[in-house]
C-alpha cells in the first residue's frame, strides 16, 4: 500500500513515498516502524492517541480511527497539519 | 538516520581574531555545547577560550532542550529533541555529532489502563549522567515531570523509581496547567559523586526529593522554602525549585534558584536557608540558573530577573547582570562588565548558564534572544561568543582532552 510521508519524517524514510503493509490503518503505522525505527512515536504518543498535529488520510478522506480497515488499492496520506506559525 | 546538515565557522570574540598556530598548545579545551528552540550548535574554544569555532545547526528546526556531552566516556553526546508537530525523542551521536541515531525508545510514560487517562512525554527537558562508577547510565527529566533511566547510553529508557505513577506524586506534580507557561518539568537531577545511591531531583512545580538507596523510597526536601503569597508551604505542589546545583567540591552543600528566592542547604540539615536576602533590594532574588563553583563551595552565581507584577521574565530595568557570592551567599557582587548597560531586555533559562572546570573558572550562559556569552575570568569581564541564535534553553561545557 502506498503511503504518503510529509516532508518532517523524510529523514527517516529518504522517500517521498513508501510502500508498507496492514489491513488497518495501525498495522500500517506499525509495520512503517519496523522499516523505520521510531516514525510512529514521533506521529502517535504513548497512550496510541495521534499527536496533535498530525493528520491521517485515507484516498483524500480524514481518518481518526486507527482500527479503519484498508484495501490494497488505498492510499494513505500522512500530513503534517497547518499549524503554528 | 544520520544528522541534519550543520556549517563550522570561525569566530571571533572582543575583537580577536583566532591565530592556531601563534599560541602555545594547552592541555585541554572546552567546548560549550547550546540547545535553542531551533537546533543545537557546538562552541569549541582555544585553548585560552579567547576564541571559539562554531559547528552547527545540528537538527535546524528541532526544538533542542538540552544537548550533552557524557563525561566518563568523552565521546557520548545525547540531544534532547522534538518539534513543534511530531513527538520528542532523543538523538545520539558517538562521534562528537557527525552522525546521530534515534534512541530505540525514548522516555515515554506507561499505558494507561482502559478507561484511564495517561500521562504523554511533551518532550525531555533535562539529562544527567549517573555515577562516574556506573558508565552507560542516564536519567532524564520530562515535561510533565517524569523520571527516566537508562542503562545503555541513552538508546533505551525506562521509568526509574515509581514515582511517575505514585498517587502522591502524581498530586504534588499537579496537572499540566499548573506548571510553567511550557509545560510542568522535572529537572536538577544531582547524582552525590560519593554514592550512587544518593540522588537529588527538584520539579517545578513539586518541591525537591532525596533517595538515599537508588529510588525505592523518597524524601522531600522543602523545609525553610517560601511559596507565592497567600499558598501554604506545607502543600507540597506549591513549591517551585527553578534550578538546584550540587557542589562538586562539597556534595553536601546544594544551592537553589527557587521561584521564591535563592537558598542554600548544608546536609545532614534538611532546612533550606534564603541567602538570597542579601541581595540588592532593587534587584531582588528571582530568576532561573544556578552555577557553582567546581572546586569552592563558598562561590556560586545566579541571574537575576524581573519577577515582579505579570513576571516580564527580562533582566530588572532591563541591565542584564550575574551576580557571585563568594561567602557562600552572605555577600553578592553585580558582575556586569562587558553586557549591555541598558536596553538589555532578555533572561537567561534554568538550563543556559553553567561553568566550566577551568583555573579561573570560565562562565558562559545563553539569552532568551540568542546571544551567547562567555566570562573567562569568573564573572570580572564578560565577552560575547554568538548573536542572532535562535532562542537558547539550555548551554552545557565539556573539557575535551
């Protein structure tokens, strides 16, 4: 499944995009983490809530629910949300 | 995952332009090490720290809140990071930052049971080495207050004692908006060289603790502290140590920079006492940093700042000073030559001011507008090593052989 990274977790992926696999969004995140050791903390804190200003699509549509079951021809967009200053 | 890109300058400081091969090598220089609100430089000085290159911005656009070199190895660094959109971690450099590493598990609090609400790491605010005898060993402050360990050079940590879940504590640290304008913290984790054993941390807000046998059990240390008007002294959430320091050459003997004026404690007593009324009327005893001295126990320095109606957090009447005691705060001397002598509207933070081990001793601290500056003679004269930096949190020293 092809997964979008913002430009903020480029240093750990080198990639603009990236495959990973998951029948959910979590499994998708965790298995990111194998490939890229410590991605997930810097997106989802230690209670497996999403850090404030982080913002999960799935083919352009905002998602929350980490348990979101995904299909092989979804794309995931992680996005750093416009915030701050 | 390797570092982020950094440039080495050369600098020049009062006016004198660095000549490598004019000066008679010494045995050792210092180098300064700068966390800022947007990455992490290091100072290193010749050997008469008259001059100093700069080699940085390591991790641009993290913010840094500490970065440390560990003094039994020489060679460890640990960078305390986040950013404004993604959670904290800690890097590692084993080559003096030409590469860092993620930690594999930074600190991070435990999950909460179903139904309960739990604690998140904002980010690491302090690091302390351990013991000289216990090599490979960390502790690690957080914000909100958090105690951390670890026990192989800062990959992996782990809570250290119970007190991060311990109701007690859980009350004296109080809730996020208690605590300081970014966040509650845990910091001024003091290790007594004598015993490993036997360590100090102070939380603002929370008050000051003691183990004597390694965290299984815990004692407060808040006796002869002030709190804020109106607060009772005896409610422990009330009390808000900013920086407390350990005398190298006297491990019983602490200085603290509290909320509520300057103190110091003599061990075995548990009662602080306020040398910080001998302070100038018109200057007061509030601010952040404390320093001690390396080798005398007599001399310590603080910075004060305007902590009076809304607290502006700037310099009083905007003339930035450091003030010494050398009779262990019976007596303070303004030492202010070199700073600003008006217009000087910014601070220094509990973590940006620091002394190397050099004879006379060198002061350095870091400003809340991100100048640099260095005293190489114990406070006498002051000279500035770098403007324009970003914010500056915290400045730490190592010796480098």
């Amino acid at each position: 499944m092809k997964v979008l990274i913002p430009s903020p977790l480029r240093p750990y992926t080198q990639q603009r995009e990236v495959d990973a696999k998951g029948a959910t969004l979590g499994e998708i995140l965790e298995d990111l983490d194998r490939a890229f050791p410590g991605i997930r903390f810097r997106m989802i804190d230690e209670q497996d809530h999403v850090r404030p200003h982080m913002r999960f699509f799935i083919n352009g549509e905002q998602v929350f629910d980490m348990d979101r079951a995904l299909r092989p021809s979804d794309e995931i967009q992680i996005v750093q949300a416009l915030s701050g200053g | 995952m390797t570092g982020p890109t950094k440039k080495t300058a050369l600098l020049k400081t009062s006016g004198t332009i660095a000549k490598k091969s004019a000066r008679k090598a010494a045995p050792s220089r210092v180098a300064v090490f700068v966390a800022t609100r947007k990455g992490a430089w290091i100072f290193k000085g010749d050997p008469t720290r008259k001059t100093w290159s700069a080699d940085g911005p390591h991790f641009l656009g993290h913010i840094i809140s500490q970065i440390m070199l560990d003094p039994r190895d020489g060679k460890t660094l640990l960078a305390a990071a986040k950013t404004g959109h993604l959670g904290p971690t800690i890097f590692r450099s084993t080559d003096f930052g030409k590469t860092w590493k993620e930690a594999g598990r930074p600190p991070a609090f435990a999950k909460a049971k179903d139904g309960k609400r739990g604690r998140v790491v904002d980010h690491t605010f302090w690091l302390t080495p351990a013991h000289a005898n216990e090599p490979n060993v960390w502790h690690a402050g957080t914000s909100p207050q958090g105690l951390f360990r670890s026990e192989d050079g800062g990959v992996t940590w782990d809570a250290f004692s119970t007190i991060n879940d311990d109701p007690t504590y859980r009350e004296w640290m109080g809730a996020e908006q208690d605590g300081t304008p970014d966040g509650p913290k845990m910091h001024s984790i003091l290790i007594d060289p004598r015993d490993p054993k036997h360590l100090y941390f102070a939380m603002s807000s929370g008050g000051v603790h003691e183990t004597k046998n390694g965290g299984q059990s815990w004692d407060v240390l808040v006796d002869g502290l002030e709190v804020v008007d109106g607060f009772d002294a005896n409610t422990i959430t009330f009390h808000d140590p900013h920086c407390v320091r350990m005398c190298p050459s006297n491990p019983d003997r602490l200085y603290q920079q509290n909320h509520c004026g300057i103190y110091r404690l003599d061990r075995p007593s548990t009662k602080w006492i306020r040398v910080g009324r001998k302070m100038p009327k018109r200057v007061g005893d509030v601010g952040f940093p404390m320093v001690v001295h390396p080798r005398d126990d007599k001399t310590a320095w603080v910075f004060p700042m305007d902590g009076t109606t809304v607290w502006p957090r700037t310099s009083p009447d905007g003339k930035p000073a450091v003030y010494a005691t050398r009779d262990g705060g019976a007596h303070w001397e303004r030492q202010d030559k070199g700073l600003p002598q008006a217009q000087g509207w910014w601070t220094v933070k509990r973590q940006a001011m620091t002394a190397d081990a050099k004879d006379p001793v060198g002061l350095y601290f870091g400003t809340t507008s991100g100048e640099l500056w260095a005293s190489r003679d114990e406070g006498k004269r002051w000279s500035n090593i770098a403007r324009h930096l970003p914010e500056i949190y915290a400045v730490d020293t190592a010796d480098l052989k």
